[in-house]
C-alpha cells in the first residue's frame, strides 16, 4: 500500500483566506472593543442604516450572512436598543428594521475604529499592492458568490425592499 502524505495546508488559497478571516475579526474587535460590536452585527446594523426598512431575509442577503442565524444577531441589537423591528404595512406578518438613534450613533462614534481596523489588516502591504489586493479579493468574492452557504445577492443601490 502506497504510504499517504497530504498536501502542505499552506499551498491551499482557503487555509489562507480562513487564517486571514481570523485576523481581520480579531483586528476589528481589538479596534471596537468600546463598543462590544462583532463584525457580523455592525454589518447589520450599517446594512440597515443604509437602507432602512428592509426585512431580515433581505438584510441576511446583504451582508452574506445565514438567513437562519441572522434573527439572533437582530435579537441582540434589539435588546441593546441599537436597532427596532417596526410593522410591515404590506405584510403584517414580516418585520421591517430600522437603526434606533441610539444605533445611528454607536456607528458614528465607531467608525473611526471600524477604518483604522480595515487599515490595519491591510497595513502590512505596501501602499500600491492594496487596491489590486482589494479589487482581487472583490472578484474572488463574487465570482464564488453562487457556492456561498450565505450569498450575499442583494443590493445598496435602490430603494428599500421592504418598505
């Protein structure tokens, strides 16, 4: 029987780009830790502050997170006062979300932070290779987007959905 040897995990592009996920959370909870935020729920709450009213299996398509898992991370936001769930004037038995004031201003007093983390996981490359990285990862990011256990398919650009 031929002896088994796998391959180096370091030759495989997804044992990086899990590694590099960790340190980019990592970077971003160091960055915020004032304001007790993971990146999946201020992705949501930036998500709906950009387009208000939308519904949660919208906002889950949004930000590319499991539409099944995305009501705890609003039940979170919620308790804290961050973000509401209003009635659907079109629907009475969906919700729509809105950012409370309360939500509006932990993401202006977070940014700063939020910016210096995204400065950071890109710091060590030297300035003129972080918009090719950026544009690349982009690409990877949406040309894979079909395969995702969460694709991410909905839009900033239009009006809300839900409303």
């Amino acid at each position: 029987m031929k002896k088994y040897s796998p391959a180096e995990l370091e030759n495989y592009p997804g044992y990086h780009i899990r590694r590099l996920q960790q340190i980019a959370v990592a970077v971003f909870v160091e960055e915020t830790s004032a304001w007790g935020v993971t990146p999946v729920q201020y992705a949501a709450l930036s998500a709906v502050l950009r387009k208000p009213h939308v519904d949660q299996r919208t906002l889950a398509r949004l930000i590319g997170f499991d539409a099944s898992t995305i009501g705890s991370v609003i039940d979170r936001l919620e308790a804290r006062g961050l973000i509401a769930r209003i009635g659907n004037p079109k629907d009475r038995r969906s919700k729509m979300l809105e950012v409370t004031a309360e939500g509006r201003q932990l993401l202006l007093d977070a940014e700063p932070a939020v910016l210096k983390a995204q400065e950071r996981m890109l710091d060590p490359l030297p300035p003129g290779k972080r918009k090719q990285f950026m544009e690349t990862l982009a690409f990877l990011t949406e040309a894979n987007g079909d395969i995702a256990r969460a694709p991410a398919n909905g839009s900033f650009k239009s009006g809300s959905e839900g409303a």
